[in-house]
C-alpha cells in the first residue's frame, strides 16, 4: 500500500506504509525549544501527512512535535559543564539508533551549534536535508567554522538581518526570516490595561536576571545592588525581577533570601513587566529583543570571572555584544558585555535617564529605527515554507550564484532597450 502525503505548498511524496516521512527537530536550550515551536505548528499546518519528532521540550511538544527526548528541561540546564556534555553525548548516541527506524527527509538543528554539529555529521551521511534554524554567530567568534558549516547545511535560517550578507559571503545558503522576539503581534494598548496588580512607586526598574541558572546565579547579585544604589538616591522607586520561569524564580529565592525594600518579583509576565517599567537591567540575550519591541530603554550586562573576561577579547570579533547594537551597527543601548565590575558604572548610566528624559527619548527613537529592519517579515511561516521547499529541493542561491544571476538580468535587459540614433550635426 502506497500512502499519499502532498504539501499545501505543491509537494507530493510517496512513502511505504510502514516508514512515514518525518522531520527531525534537534534543541537543546529553552531558548531552542521557544524558537521552534512556532514553525512546527506552521509545519503540521502546512504538511499534514508529515511526521515531526524532537529532541527538544514542553513548547515544541505543544506546537505537535513528538518528543523522542526531553533534552532542554530546566534539570537538564542546571548540569554542570562535564556533565551537560555528558547528557548531550548520550542523546546523540540514541539520535543515531533512532534514525535507523525512521524515514527522515530533513533535520532542523536549533541554535546550540556544539551540541548540534556532530548531530548533523550523522544524518549528513544518511542523505538528510539540514536546515539550521538560528544561525551560529559565527560571524562573532568562529568564521573560520564557515566551512563546517558550508559542509553540514542545506540552508541556514537567519534572525538577524546582517548575518544573511555574511553567510552568502561564504557560499553558504541562508535566508532572513524575522526573529519570533520581534515578529509577533503584541497589543501595546492592552497591556498598559494589565498593570493594575504590578508594584506603585516611580520610576520604575525591571531587572531581568537571564534564563540560564548560571547566569542568574552570576548575574543576580550586581542587578540588585545597582537597584539599591538607585533606591537610595531615589525614595519611590520601585523594582521588579522577572523570573522566566518558576525554577529561575526559585533560584532568585534562594539566592536573594530577603528581598530588599521595593524590590519584587513576577515569573512569566515579561510582556506586562516591559509595558510598566521606565527602564531595565537585561542580562545580554533574547530578551533585549523582546524590550525593543516595545522600544523601552534599557542597559544590557553579562557578569563573567576575569578569564572569560579575557578570552572574550581575544575570541569575539563584533565591535558589539548586544543584539540591538548589533543590528543597529552602533551603541545605542549602554552594554557591558562580558562585565567584570561592579555596580557603579550601571547605576550612573541609569541615573541620567531617570533625571534627563532626552536620553530615555533617544534610546527609544532609536530602537524603533531597528524594529523597521524586521518589516514585513513573518517568522514562523517563512520558516516553515523553506523548510519545505528545500526538502522539496527547491536551491537556495549563494552570494556568487545571485550576483552571476544579477549580471545576467542586466545584460538581458541592457540587449532590450533601443538603441539611441545619433542626431547629425547641421552644417
């Protein structure tokens, strides 16, 4: 018996009974496990007769992925280095015995490069489509792993829009399709109606202490005393800590053990604590993407010890560590990436836009000005349709193949245009 899968977009496949065609997601973050759940619902919306399995976690599972393997729980994040990469190498083990049962047309590794490579070394060699969703940042620490990944992907969906010029630059096929952190419809208007149960006093502080429990347990510390500080010189302050989650938030508890005077804490509100704040404190990461999409100002930091403090200026190659900054080309959000300090330097910096609304309006300005670099984009749809096109075997043109393209057009439409007669001189 012949079982008949054809695609919304135009694609039919044949496939025995008993091996149904899959997509194969591979996450191991909750960063990963948010970024893909949306295209898998795109997915299962668009090829219905495709199976979609996961290493991955509760929102990829949500969105109709089958998961093989929770590999992005907060337990598994909490693991040390050693044995994190333990856990990683016994998933991979089992990765392999399991696509000896299956009939997978592509594999979508998200983000996590180190954890991902060797994943795609194995289904390379079984004639798998890849399609890395979340680029490596390659461009900010290991350009010279361009070739790997030249090697192990069939196309590379970016979230940033400068990193597309820089993979085509490298013959690598890539292709822009917005950043879930911006392109997704948030009412700004209804929020403002939703922070009647949220801390009074004024200004307003929001300290997001990041998503991993090492940074919140290196971060945490340097956050608070900046709000001390600023509560000091300010009476009616308020501050808020927003946990991502119940077991970040459970490490803020214990950590912090008695929170100071003024300060609170939310879990899973990021949108509301954004709309009531007047400026944040954000551990360097997505979450200064979800700020700027409401444009509010805002101070990135990443604490480290003195020898990552180091090898970060050897290794990163970006004048920026920001994702704003980035994206903007120039500072326009203060960053101290990686950061070895203490509070001071913070506490001046949110000191001027608590006494000088012009530095506040200038940052927000300016973020706006980012926001427009994601217009017209729709994330999880035009995920989901490259995916099924490069199964389908559409190409995807690299940096030499689009200019030999664009050469040709020209001359094409330079042999069409009429030739201009000579007008003869009168005598």
């Amino acid at each position: 018996m012949i079982v008949f899968i054809t695609y919304r977009m135009g694609i039919t496949m044949n496939a025995p009974d008993s091996t149904r065609p899959a997509i194969l997601f591979t996450a191991f973050e909750p960063s990963g496990d948010a970024l893909a759940a949306p295209i898998i619902e795109r997915l299962k919306a668009r090829a219905p007769g495709v199976e979609i399995y996961a290493w991955g976690g509760p929102l990829m599972e949500k969105a109709g992925a089958t998961i093989v393997e929770q590999s992005v729980s907060g337990a598994a994040m909490g693991l040390g280095a050693l044995k994190r990469a333990r856990a990683v190498s016994k998933s991979r083990r089992a990765i392999k015995r399991w696509l000896k049962q299956y009939r997978v047309l592509a594999h979508v590794p998200v983000d996590s490069p180190a954890a991902n490579f060797p994943i795609c070394r194995i289904t390379r060699k079984l004639g798998v489509k890849i399609i890395h969703l979340g680029a490596p940042q390659l461009w900010a620490w290991g350009a010279w792993r361009a070739g790997k990944l030249r090697k192990l992907t069939d196309l590379v969906l970016c979230l940033l829009p400068h990193e597309v010029p820089w993979f085509q630059e490298r013959n690598i096929p890539s292709r822009f399709i917005g950043h879930p952190a911006i392109n997704r419809e948030l009412d700004l208007k209804a929020l403002k109606t939703m922070l009647h149960g949220m801390p009074h006093g004024a200004p307003r502080l929001c300290l997001f202490p990041g998503s991993r429990p090492q940074e919140v347990r290196r971060n945490l510390g340097v956050l608070v005393k900046c709000f001390e500080e600023l509560k000091s010189r300010h009476s009616g302050m308020a501050g808020l800590i927003v946990a991502s989650d119940a077991s970040i938030a459970n490490i803020v508890r214990k950590k912090l053990k008695n929170f100071p005077g003024g300060l609170h804490m939310v879990t899973d509100q990021r949108d509301i604590a954004i709309a009531w704040c007047d400026i944040a404190i954000a551990v360097s990461g997505t979450i200064t993407l979800h700020l700027a999409r409401q444009a509010k100002p805002m101070v990135g930091i990443y604490k480290t010890d003195i020898l990552s403090w180091l090898g970060s200026k050897i290794l990163l190659r970006t004048p920026f560590r920001l994702l704003p900054n980035i994206i903007a080309e120039q500072e326009i959000v203060p960053e101290y990436v990686p950061y070895i300090g203490g509070p001071r330097p913070i506490v001046r910096v949110i000191a001027r836009v608590f006494n000088d609304s012009q530095n506040s309006a200038y940052q927000t300005s300016e973020l706006a000005k980012v926001l427009t670099r994601f217009s017209n984009k729709h994330f999880a749809d035009e995920g989901a349709v490259l995916i099924l096109k490069t199964i389908k075997g559409d190409a995807v043109e690299t940096a030499s193949e689009m200019q030999a393209r664009a050469k040709r057009d020209e001359a094409i439409r330079a042999s069409k245009k009429p030739k201009k007669q000579k007008k003869s001189k009168k005598g």
